[in-house]
C-alpha cells in the first residue's frame, strides 16, 4: 500500500516506505521531535538564570522559535503519514543536564554564568543543526523535498541562534566575565 504524501514531494513507493533508511529517518525524527519539546522546558530556565537582559532576550526569543520547531516536526510527520511520537534522545538529555550543572556551579549574577549558559545553548544548537543536516540530506535521499524544505526552515533558525549567541559572548560578556575576580 502507498502511502500518499504530496506535501512531501510525491507518493512514497512501498520500497521507500519500509526501507531501513525511512525507519531511520523516522527514528530521528523522533529523536530531535524529544529533544525539541525538552528545550521548550529548558530554555526558560536559562532565561530565569541569565544575568544580562541581552541574553535573556536572546533565549527568550529563542524559546518562541524553539515551539514552532515543535510544530513544524509535527507537520513533517504529518506528511510522511506518521504518528508523532517523541522518543527520549539521550544526547540531548545530556546537553540539558550539563546545562543544568552549569548553572549550578556558577554563581548568581555573573557574567561568567551568561558565559557557561552561552557555551550550554551552543552545545544544543550544534547538536540540532547536526540533526537537521542529517535529516535534510536523508529526505532528499528518500525523494521527499517538501520534508527537506521543512526541515531547511529550522536549521536556519538554529544557526541563526548559533551566531547570536556567539556575537553576545564575543561583544561582552567574555570579556567582562574574564575580570571577575574568584
């Protein structure tokens, strides 16, 4: 039976259906569908813990971008014709944890927290864009451009984020937080 999708570039044949790479892609998908609806819980706690309104505003921002992510992986599952369903992606789970042990193990109000909370959110959003390079490159591969498409919309988001935070770091608070006195 064919599973009709012409959101996502044609009609997948049998073969691509249940391929071993379609149940890969899928898989990930589910994976980074995980690690997206758990960064919707983790970046307000950044944000609460950030010191400068710069950054604040940065992972705030973030935030809404991050929920529509949420939602545009459930359009793609949509047009694949799959349930979507999260399954726990540890990388991530591990990239939030350090993230929270960061925060720990900064003190309140310094620059050098924002500095430690800037490295975490870099460490997600490389992840992600290595995820979604994956994914992108597998939906062509598995003749569905419109899903590439998709998928193209959040990996410029994601590296958009990435260079924000790293102009933020680099313009200021790097530098002031290396002349926090210990």
């Amino acid at each position: 039976m064919e599973r009709k999708s012409s959101r996502a570039g044609g009609v997948l044949t049998d073969k691509q259906q249940e391929s071993l790479l379609m149940d890969f892609f899928v898989d990930e998908l589910k994976d980074i569908l995980w690690a997206e609806k758990h960064l919707v819980k983790a970046l307000p706690k950044m944000e609460d813990k950030a010191t400068t309104e710069e950054l604040k505003q940065a992972l705030g921002n973030h935030l809404a971008e991050t929920e529509g992510h949420v939602d545009r992986l459930e359009e793609v599952f949509d047009m694949i014709g799959v349930g979507a369903r999260a399954k726990k992606c540890e990388a991530m789970a591990g990239i939030i944890k350090e993230g929270e042990d960061v925060i720990a193990d900064t003190e309140t109000g310094t620059l050098t927290r924002d500095a430690g909370i800037i490295m975490a959110a870099q460490k997600a959003e490389h992840y992600e864009i290595a995820t979604y390079g994956g994914l992108i490159t597998l939906a062509k591969t598995l003749g569905m451009p419109d899903v590439a498409e998709v998928l193209g919309q959040t990996i410029q988001e994601e590296k958009a984020a990435d260079v924000l935070l790293s102009s933020i770091a680099e313009n200021h608070i790097n530098i002031s937080a290396s002349e926090e006195a210990s």
